[in-house]
C-alpha cells in the first residue's frame, strides 16, 4: 500500500491504472476507522481491481461551533488497518492542498441539503459535496461506495453524481452495528460509560416506529413520531434533533397509504454527541 498526501503526487498513480486498464474504486472516509469503514472497503474490493480508501477530516463541512479540532485522528493506527485491509492506496491530503489560501468556490446541493440533518446542520451537504467533487477529480474512480448510515448524505451523492455528470456508480453500503444495534460510528468514542449503555435506544425506537406503522390502523405519522421522541427523552437522550418518516427514493414526506419503500431516520443527543441513524421499512404491500 503507498500513502500518498498530494494530488500531484496521486495523479501519476492514477494514470497508470487508467493505461492499465485496471479499475478503481474509491471510499472516502474521514479517518477515525472502524468496523463500518472496512466494510465499506470489502465492498470496494468486488467492484473495483484497485481500492483507494481517503482520510480526509473535512472543515468545509464543519460549523464553527462543531467539533473540527476535536475529531479523533489515529492515523498510524487508520494506516495500518487500511494496510490490512488490502487498500492500494491510502490518500491523505493537506487541508491546504485541498483548500488553498485564496480557495473561494462554493457548492450548493439545493433543497435536499437543508431537511433532516441540514435543518441543524445547512451548511454541511455543501460541504460535503465540495469535498466529494475535489476528491472524485483527484482519484477518477470508476466506483466510489459510501455507507447507508449516513443515508441522506448517499442521497446526495448520488444526486451529485447524477447533476455534475461524475462518470462514477455510486455503491451504498448497509449500516453496519455494534452487537446491541447501535449504528458504529467515530463519535461514538465521545459517549461516556452511561451515554454508551442507552445510546441503542435510538435503533430499537427506530425499530419501534416500523413495527406502529405496521400496525392494521396505523395511527397518523406525527402522533408516531411524537410518541418516539418522548421515549427517547425518557430514555436519557437529552435532545430530538428529528425523527422522520421519508420516502427512500426521494426523501419526501410519506401520506398514507404507505406504498413505497420508507426510510425511518432519527438524529439524537446524548449529551454533546449527536447520533444519527435510520432503518428501512417495506409497507406491507412490498413484503
Ligand atoms: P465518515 O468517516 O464518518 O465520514 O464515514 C465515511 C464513510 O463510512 C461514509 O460513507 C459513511 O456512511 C460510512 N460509514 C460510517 N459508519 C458506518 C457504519 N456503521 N456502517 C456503514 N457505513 C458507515
């Protein structure tokens, strides 16, 4: 595996695996890696004959009140496990590489980027599409896979894709959990010992909103909805930030009678972390 920390220095490996013939497919991560990241790169592995896996912990999509400088970054502990995992390279570039002084363009994903987690966050998606387009010209992969568990984001990469003519698939990864459900993430290193014993109770009420909506007369989606977010709290989860019921394809708010595939997605505090997560759910029509 060779780590590489420039485009100028990415960009001739790249032309040799284009003269080659030989695909790529590409896993941005931000580093801090963990069980659902490598998952990712087992994916990558079946669709592409090279994996370039990037750690890259990206301010644009960052508030200033958010936690930028406190993002955990292991890096000799993330080589290694990229190492192991079989990644061709590890690309790692310089914040100033990538966001040079002068640096002034802006992306804006649209609507999309301000429901769910951008009604807390509207500049994230931005961000994050900002980074994306830089990434997917330095690395020109044929493939890139990115994991359900942030399911609004996959959306929107999609979209991205779709939009900007990226000649990329975009491969969506399901969520991979911790033995009790609870979404894997990197900032799940924030919870405390007593945070950590509850933080599952974002999955299983998720759960519990599928199993009202299966119910033979369902009650009206708010009443659901509100009826979650009152468990949570009495769980010890100090804040809602949302929990919807959207349609999966686009996002939409869902009527009765439910027909299509849904997405049930939640964002909740435990103290100062925020956790998110979402499951699917088949009305009874698609099961
Ligand atoms: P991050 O490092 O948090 O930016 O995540 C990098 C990629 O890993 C994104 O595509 C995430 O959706 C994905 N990912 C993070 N956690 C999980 C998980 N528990 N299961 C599946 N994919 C994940």
């Amino acid at each position: 595996m060779q780590v590489i920390r420039t485009p100028s220095t990415l960009q001739p490996l790249i032309k040799a695996y284009k003269l080659a013939s030989e695909s790529v497919c590409f896993v941005p991560t931000m580093g801090a890696l963990h069980p659902g990241h490598l998952s990712l790169i087992e994916t990558a592995k079946q669709h592409g004959r090279r994996v370039i896996a990037s750690i890259f912990v990206n301010p644009a999509q960052f508030a200033p009140h958010e936690d930028f400088h406190a993002y955990p970054r292991p890096e000799d502990q993330d080589i290694a496990l990229l190492q192991e995992s079989g990644v061709d390279i590890a690309y790692l570039p310089h914040v100033s590489d990538m966001y040079p002084d002068g640096f002034s363009t802006k992306l804006s994903v649209g609507d999309i980027g301000q429901t769910l987690c951008g009604v807390s966050r509207p500049h994230f998606f931005d961000g994050v599409a900002l980074v994306i387009t830089k990434l997917f010209h330095h690395v020109q992969p044929d493939v890139a896979v990115f994991g359900e568990k942030d399911f609004q984001q996959l959306h929107i990469i999609n979209k991205l894709t779709q939009d900007l003519d990226f000649p990329v698939s975009i491969i969506g990864n399901p969520v991979v959990r911790e033995a009790d459900g609870l979404a894997i993430s990197s900032r799940n290193r924030y919870l405390s010992h007593q945070e950590r014993r509850i933080a599952a109770n974002l999955y299983t009420t998720l759960e519990a909103i599928a199993t009202s909506l299966n119910q033979l007369s369902p009650l009206d989606v708010d009443t659901i909805r509100n009826h979650a977010a009152k468990e949570l709290l009495a769980d010890g989860f100090t804040k809602i930030d949302y929990l919807e019921i959207r349609d999966e394809a686009t996002l939409s708010h869902v009527t009765y009678p439910l027909e299509k595939p849904i997405r049930i997605l939640g964002a909740a505090y435990l103290g100062t972390t925020r956790l998110i997560d979402n499951i699917r759910f088949l009305p009874k029509i698609h099961s």
